[in-house]
C-alpha cells in the first residue's frame, strides 16, 4: 500500500481553472474507488482554492499500480469538467509517502491556505474524510491519516495563535470593504445565499455592527434563512440593490447551472455533484445548498454565462437609486464582495461607475502574511505530527514482530511454571490454585523484564524493513510518474471491481 495525493491550488493556478477542475468533485472519489481496482480508498478535498484528492493504493513494487491511480483520477476529473486529459493531468502536482500527511497536515492547520492561519479548513477536511466515507470510498489508512490531520490542526489552535485572530477570506473581504463603507452601523447589505456559507458571512457583518442585512436567495429559503437570523428577506434583488452600500454574494449556484453558451459555466454546470454554497475561509462544498434549478432567479439581459448578478441588474438598480436621489444626496458607492468557487458575480460589474468588486483571485492578492515565528511552530507540530504518523502506518509490520515475541513468552512463562510447579509435587507438596497464581505472576514479571529489550530491538528493527520497503515503493512510483509525464506513456485503463 501506499499513499498518493493530486493536488491543484492557488498556488498554481488561477481561480477560473480551480474553478473549472472542481466541477463533479463530490462523486470523483467514489467513482475512482469503483473504476480502478489499484485504488482502496480516496478522499477529496474540493474548496474554493484547492482541489485535492487522497489515495490509498494496491501498488506492486514497480509502482504501476500508483501510475495507473493517478492517471484514472485525471481522466474521471477530465470528464466531469470538460477539459483535455492532458490538461487535468498537468494542472495536479502529486505527492508520496510521508509527503502527503505533511501537506495534508499543513492544509488542516490552514498553513496553506489563501489566508494564512484560517480555520474553516479544518471542518473542511473533516467533512471531507465523513463524506468519504458515506460514500463508502475510505479505508483504513486514510482514516488514520484525515484524523490524525484533525487532532494535528486541533493541538496547533489550542498551542498557538496561528489561528487566533479570526482569519479567513470573509473577514479579509470585509476588512478591504469597511474602507470604502460608512460605519459598520450605517451600512445597508444586501445577502446572496442561505447555506453555511452565507450563516457565517451574516455572522461576521453582526459581529462588526452591522444590523441592516437583506437576504436574497433564488431557492425559496430566505424567508425561513432571514427569520432563523433575525435579518429581513428580500425577493426582488434589483429593488434590494437600489440602497445597498454592500453586497456579499456566495450562493455558488452557477457552478450547479449549465448556461447556454460554451464557456466555463456552461461546462461547469453539467457535472453532478458540483460545489455549491462554500464553507467560510477556504471554502468548500458545503452543507445547505440551494437547489440549481434557482439559479437563474436574476439573470438581466440574458446572461449566458448563468451569473447570479450581471452588471445590468446593477446598472439598473444604481440608476433607479440616483432617480430617487435626485440631488438631495450623492450617490453612495456600492462594494461587492464574490465569495463564490464559481463566480456569482459578472466579472463586468466591476467596470460599473461606483462598484468596488473583490473576487476570490483580488482577496488573494491582498491575503496579508502572518509571523514567521507563529507558522515555525506550527509547522514544528505539523513535522512531529507527520514522523508519528508514519510510524503508527508502518508499525503495524512491527506490532507483528512484538506479538511474536509476546506470544514466546507466554508459551515459556506456561513451561516454566509447569514445570516449577511438577517439581514440588515430586517433592511430596501440593500446588493449590492460588500458589499456581502466585508462581505465574512471579514467572510473568522476571520474562517480560528481560524480554523489554528484545520488544525495543524486534520493533525498531521491524520498523526499519518497513520503512525501507515503504522507501522502495514510493521511489518507484515516483520514477513512473516522472517517466510517463515526460514521455508520455500510455499506461492503459484501471481494471474495474
């Protein structure tokens, strides 16, 4: 067995490719389990800026077993978005061996995140293990390795600030606003979306004063969303813009809608199983997604790329809003927030007079960086996390060298009391029950303590051969990799179940 991850991030690509790989993420990992019969188990990680897939490979010593897993998921991410195979193979950078619980480790921690030191992630990547295993694609292995990575992110919360300030993209998005808005206070927003996304969001704007927050959703849910919360529903959009001196949009809708033309959104909406709402920082698939069916509750004009809010829609809103002004007061500037994988918001609006537009790709961009001392001992937790790790996977080869050993002993301590115990009824005594109890403890101790160092040696020995097998198989797996990216071999289809 061995372990593998194909990993795209931001740190690669840009948002619209993310955002077009993404698509069908959710039955990726069941499918690849039922299609290729050297996949055991895998695990997906499908956020707003990363799209990782975890895998626990049948792989023979020649590492055919790992290039035909990884080539399986690349063709299944292939179909689901509509990309060339070639494309999805090159937009994944792959890991094995103990690399991959360390960057699952970091990516729990919120070490690699687009804002450095959120926590949302870490529910992520549980969800995604829980999911996972619903869909009865985990095994055992990666079970060990999501819940190590769960309680790694758990200690680095609870021993250092790495997460302490309440970082995530929503509180970055609302830190960029606040300087073009009035006080918190006087601010009018206006809510795209219900699901747990959008609870978190309404729950920073509270948590920063804001009061006045309309809630605008396509599926039907904001009535019932806006009660729970103590915020007012809105069905007309456009009317609700009119006044708005700030818009947070991550209803992630378009993603699940096909749109009429042949672009990303088009393709995007094909896929089953596509991303919905986010989660808060690094953000996700999440629970509470509204139906797609809604998804074009506001499309002005026609919008073939299926926006949640194209820039007519604005455009009309902000004109109305300037006729009802007239010249008692000048016309407040607007920000948009986009906090949606696939886009809720037309690109274009920002080229309307008085939008301020923050997408997931401009808060990147401004993503402040955090103290190097902070992430040094995270990462200090992450590499001791890591080693452990290891060491629990590899020595179950050596737990089978000490019970070996544990089960000689049992078999001498049973001997040598028998035969103590034949001893003194040759000699004329009986041997009560108790005194057989008494014999045994005192027998038991005097082996075990002289078998201690024989346990230490057989475990660390058993560990080593484990590990160096471990070694052989990653290197050759890595070997086939780099063979068949550079000379692009046809390592043929998976076997199915």
């Amino acid at each position: 067995m061995v372990l593998l991850s194909m990993t795209a991030s931001h740190h690669e690509l840009d948002m619209s490719t993310l955002e077009l790989l993404s698509t069908g993420a959710a039955s990726v990992g069941r499918t690849a389990v039922e299609t290729c019969e050297a996949i055991t188990g895998a695990v997906v990680v499908a956020t707003c800026n990363r799209f990782e897939v975890y895998l626990d490979v049948d792989s023979p010593v020649d590492g055919r077993g790992v290039q035909h897993a990884s080539h399986e998921v690349a063709r299944l991410v292939a179909a689901a978005s509509g990309v060339a195979e070639d494309v999805a193979v090159g937009a994944f950078s792959t890991r094995t061996g103990p690399d991959v619980a360390a960057h699952l480790f970091e990516v729990a921690a919120g070490l690699d995140s687009m804002v450095v030191g959120e926590r949302e992630i870490a529910g992520q990547v549980k969800r995604a293990l829980e999911e996972a295993r619903e869909g009865g694609a985990t095994s055992s292995t990666l079970e060990l390795l999501f819940q190590t990575a769960s309680r790694t992110s758990k200690r680095i919360s609870n021993e250092t600030t790495l997460g302490g300030n309440g970082r995530s993209v929503v509180s970055l998005g609302l830190d960029l606003a606040s300087a073009e808005l009035p006080p918190w206070r006087q601010v009018r927003t206006v809510l795209i979306g219900t699901g747990s996304y959008a609870g978190a969001s309404l729950a920073a704007l509270r948590a920063r004063g804001c009061e006045d927050v309309r809630v605008y959703s396509g599926s039907g849910r904001a009535e019932q969303f806006a009660a729970d919360r103590g915020a007012v529903a809105v069905t007309d959009l456009v009317a609700a813009l009119e006044d708005a001196d700030l818009v947070v949009s991550c209803s992630g809708a378009r993603g699940r809608v096909g749109g009429a033309g042949g672009g990303v959104a088009g393709r995007a909406g094909a896929g089953a199983g596509a991303p919905g709402e986010a989660e808060l920082g690094d953000a996700g698939p999440a629970e509470g997604e509204e139906p797609s069916a809604e998804a074009d509750a506001v499309r002005a004009g026609g919008d073939a790329l299926g926006h949640v809010l194209d820039a007519a829609a604005l455009v009309r809103a902000r004109s109305r809003a300037a006729e009802a002004a007239g010249d008692e007061a000048p016309h407040r500037p607007m920000v948009v927030l986009d906090l949606a994988l696939h886009r809720d918001v037309d690109p274009r609006v920002a080229d309307v007079d008085g939008v301020l537009l923050y997408d997931l790709a401009s808060l990147k961009a401004h993503s402040p960086a955090l103290g190097s001392l902070v992430v040094g001992q995270a990462r200090r937790i992450v590499d001791r996390a890591t080693q452990d790790f290891e060491e629990t996977r590899l020595g179950r080869a050596a737990d089978t060298a000490v019970m070996e050993l544990l089960d000689d002993a049992d078999r001498r301590i049973a001997a040598e009391v028998a035969e103590r115990a034949a001893e003194r009824r040759a000699a004329g005594s009986e041997v009560d029950e108790a005194e057989t109890e008494a014999l045994t403890r005192s027998v038991r101790r005097r082996v075990h303590a002289d078998l201690h160092d024989a346990i230490v040696a057989a475990r660390s020995s058993a560990l080593a051969a484990a590990q160096a097998e471990a070694s052989a198989v990653v290197a050759d797996a890595e070997e086939a990799l780099r063979s068949a990216g550079t000379n692009g071999l046809d390592v043929g289809a998976c076997a199915g179940r």
